[in-house]
C-alpha cells in the first residue's frame, strides 16, 4: 500500500514538471494507456 502511494506521488510529480514543459498532456494520455 505503501508503495502505490510513493509511486503514484512520483507520478503526480513528474506530470506536474513535465506539465510545465507544455507536453503534460501527451505524457498523461501516454501513462494512461500504459496503466
């Protein structure tokens, strides 16, 4: 449980850096159809 935790902390942390960038969106759809 803990780990889902930290891994989805991760996630949201890099989508909000990369969102910055301007390609936040393509990185979401990407991990969304990963996940």
């Amino acid at each position: 449980m803990y780990r889902l935790s930290n891994d989805f902390a991760r996630f949201h942390y890099a989508v909000t850096i990369v969102g910055c960038g301007g390609t936040g969106g393509f990185v979401a759809e990407s991990l969304c159809r990963l996940l």
